[in-house]
C-alpha cells in the first residue's frame, strides 16, 4: 500500500485523500493515514495493516473517482488561500530548492512561466471530469458548486484544526484518530523525496511591498478568481458543516482535541525522528517514525498520547 505507484493509481473505494500542492498537504495526509490505520485495526484486528486508501498528489481525474463508489468510500481534500498557496510554492520550490533569488521581479517572472500552476488550479486539480466545459469553468458559482458535490468533505489549511474535528465528526472516529503533528513549515529542512540532494532548507516566506502590491492588481486577481471562490465557498461550507454537526457538539470536541494537541507538542515534537533533522541531516527511514514519508510522523508518541488521555474513546 505504501508504494507510490499504488498511491497514484485509479481507486473507486476505501478512504480517498486528494492532495493539493502547498496547502498543507502532507499534514492532512498523515491525519488521513492515521484514520486509516486505525480503523483497519479496530474493525479488521490488530495485524490488519491500512484500509484502502489513496493520498497522494495528482488530479481527481487521473484517479479515476468520477467512477467511485460513494456508498464505500470517502473523498476529501484541503485547501488554501490561492495567493499564500502561489507564496508558498514559490519559496519553496524556487527559492529554497532552485536557489533563486526572493525578488519582485522573480516571483512575477515564475507567475509569468508557470501560469498552469495558478490560474484555476483547484479546478485542474479537482475537478473528476477530464474535459472541462467552458461554461462551467468561466462560470465559479457552477464550478464552486459541482466540486463541492463532488467531494465529501473539503478543509481548510487556515482552519485546519477545525478541519480535523469536523473531519473527525463526519466519519464518526476519535479523537485520538486525528491527531496530528505538521510534517514541515518554513524555517525548517525537506526531503523532497530527492536521494541525491539530502534535506533541503525551507527559507521562510515573506511579502514584499512590491508583492504586496502586485497581489492588489487586476491581474493577480484575474488570475486566482476561480480559486479564490472556491476557497470562500469551502470557507463557508465548513461553517454550514459545522453547524450542520451541531455547535455544542463540535465546540466541545475542538476543545477536547485543542488539549490533546497541547500535549502532542510538549510531549511529541522533541521526541520524533523526521526524515530530516533539526540541523539539516538526513534520517534513516528506519528510524523515522512516520506512516508514510513525512506525513503522520510521531505515530507512536500520537498513540501514547491518545491512550494516556483516553482519546480513542467515543465520548
């Protein structure tokens, strides 16, 4: 199952996580690994290892989910705000990992070669069908509308604790199921799944003035329309999930999961082998307590914690 071959291929069942690039994404995934885990060992035993699942990047499309089986299985995604999405790509890929220069005018030269990566990337990347209809896609109230039909549940990076928890209530797993620790943030190393390269500093991003004023201008926001209402549709379907759940209820599981996540950074971040350390060095995946790369890294400091506070029960 681990096997990214497998991870990119067609699935019609089991638990079906898009991943969206820089939306926090190998985050979510370890959340939706650790759902998965865990209740393949609940309900199949405890040599069961995972339930099907899918969680890697790629298009709806690709994996064939226009044809799934929504009475057995689940699919969901995350999303972020286009323009933090296009700041984070940009320090990440280009100048963390390409060593490009962090300027006005490099930033907007990337935008001008890599338009595919930001103009209706959401819709690229999620929508199930392969043809897109003009209509449709020029029309975000259609489009904002069908993809959210289309998915069973949609979070958000900005809200991502919330995110968990209505996930969480939706399924109707534990807490315990959705902790989580966050697999990488600016200031820190990357894999990048690059053997040859070893781990990879994350320069912390930042908006100049002049980006800040290049994010004001037509253009830009032209060019991240679609993906912006569709960010604020999932903005406000959280809300109506949430409420659709129950206030009272969700209000009491947040807090329930906001402490158990105290204790998840006090007791499992010093604790847990990363595929890159504090100082730059690659691990040895061995050594690496983590489901699946870097994503739901600390499973079993995630469990200590669970079973100390009596996390994985129902109330």
């Amino acid at each position: 199952w681990y096997l990214p071959q497998v991870h990119r291929s067609p699935a019609h069942q089991g638990l079906l996580f898009l991943k969206e690039m820089k939306t926090g994404g190998s985050t979510a995934a370890g959340i939706h690994l650790r759902i998965a885990r865990n209740q393949a060992k609940k309900t199949l035993g405890t040599e069961a290892t995972i339930c099907k699942t899918r969680n890697d990047h790629g298009r709806a499309y690709s994996f064939d989910y226009k044809n799934r089986d929504r009475s057995k299985s689940f699919l969901w995604t995350i999303l972020r705000d286009p323009t933090q999405r296009a700041i984070s790509q940009f320090f990440h890929f280009e100048v963390s990992r390409n060593k490009v220069e962090p300027t006005d005018s490099n930033f907007q030269q990337w935008i001008r070669n890599n338009r595919h990566l930001l103009h209706r990337h959401y819709l690229a990347t999620l929508s199930v069908d392969d043809v897109f209809n003009d209509t449709l896609s020029n029309n975000p109230v259609m489009m904002a509308n069908k993809i959210l039909q289309d998915y069973d549940f949609i979070g958000l990076t900005e809200r991502m604790e919330e995110s968990a928890v209505a996930l969480q209530l939706l399924l109707g797993v534990t807490t315990g199921d959705v902790l989580f620790m966050n697999a990488k943030g600016s200031g820190g190393f990357d894999d990048g799944f690059a053997k040859d390269k070893g781990c990879v500093y994350i320069v912390p991003s930042f908006v100049s003035p002049g980006m800040k004023a290049f994010f004001q201008t037509k253009k830009w926001k032209v060019l991240i329309a679609t993906d912006q209402f569709l960010h604020q549709a999932v903005n406000r379907s959280l809300d109506l999930t949430i409420e659709r759940l129950g206030r009272a209820q969700f209000d009491r599981a947040l807090q329930k999961f906001r402490h158990a996540m105290q204790h998840v950074a006090k007791t499992c971040l010093p604790n847990t082998t990363f595929p890159c350390t504090a100082g730059g060095e690659k691990t040895k995946p061995k050594d690496r307590d983590c489901l699946w790369y870097d994503s739901g890294c600390g499973t079993s400091c995630l469990d200590k914690v669970a079973e100390e506070l009596d996390l994985y029960s129902a109330s």
